[in-house]
C-alpha cells in the first residue's frame, strides 16, 4: 500500500501584513496535519495603455517580489513542517490558482499591496475564493478567517 500523500497547504505571500499572518496560519495548520507549505510570491508589472515601460522598472517589480518571497522563507525556517516556494511572473490570482491545482487548502491575506483601502476582501482573495478547485481560507487582519 503506497504511503498517503501529506497535506498540501498553498499560501500567498506579497510582502503585506495580511499575508505574512495568512503564512502564519499556513504553518500552524500545517504543523498541526504534518502537512507541507508551498509559499508563492506573484508578481505583474502593470502595462497602462500601449506603454510597455521600462525594462529597469519592471525589474524592480521582479526584485521587489524575490526579496519578499526571501523573506517569507526565512520566517518559516524552522517551522516544523516542509516549506518549499516559487516566485512567478503573472497576475498574482492566476498564478495562485494554478499553483492551488491540487493542493488541500489555499491561504491568501484578505488585502495585499495596491487596491482600495477599507475592502472587506482584495480582488485577489475574491477571486481566489469564486474560482479556486480547493477550499480556500482567507485570513483578515485582527479578525478570524473567512473560509470559502
């Protein structure tokens, strides 16, 4: 008989507050089912009109992302649970999305970097939550977690 799989937990981290406490959720959960985290950072270099801009600018987005996803890795070393990653180029939802394919969970902070201040959820949670194949958790700041 082939050994169960573990539980896979996908998070979104962007640097924010709102995600880095929807990573500390992923991993207090996962330690909880001996579970594994995969952290992924999402990155998308804005086009406005026909300006594509400029190859440095859409770098620093790139770098921005890498130094975040860094940083989401060493606040879960240590965690007592396998955290593995990836830093992908794309809109963030859809890059979460396909990331999730599969996975038991997907946590996301209820408000990333950008949008509209005072949402009750970011169109990355939202959308997450309308069109994701697993369960999905969206942590909120000093509330507890929605689930969809």
């Amino acid at each position: 008989m082939a050994a169960a799989e573990s539980f896979r937990i996908v998070v979104g981290v962007d640097g924010s507050d709102s995600s880095l406490k929807a990573l500390d959720w992923a991993l207090d959960e996962a330690r909880l089912r001996a579970g594994q985290v995969h952290i992924v950072t999402a990155w998308h270099y804005p086009v406005i009109g026909d300006a594509a801009g400029r190859a440095e600018d859409r770098e620093a987005f790139g770098e921005y992302a890498r130094r975040a996803h860094a940083d989401a890795l060493q606040h879960a070393a240590g965690a007592g649970c396998e955290v593995t990653g990836e830093v992908s180029e794309g809109h963030p939802a859809d890059v979460l999305l396909r990331a999730a394919a599969g996975a038991g969970l997907l946590v996301v902070g209820s408000r990333g970097h950008g949008g509209f201040a005072g949402m009750l959820l970011g169109s990355v949670s939202s959308h997450a939550v309308r069109h994701a194949s697993c369960p999905v958790l969206v942590v909120r700041s000093g509330a507890d977690p929605v689930q969809g």
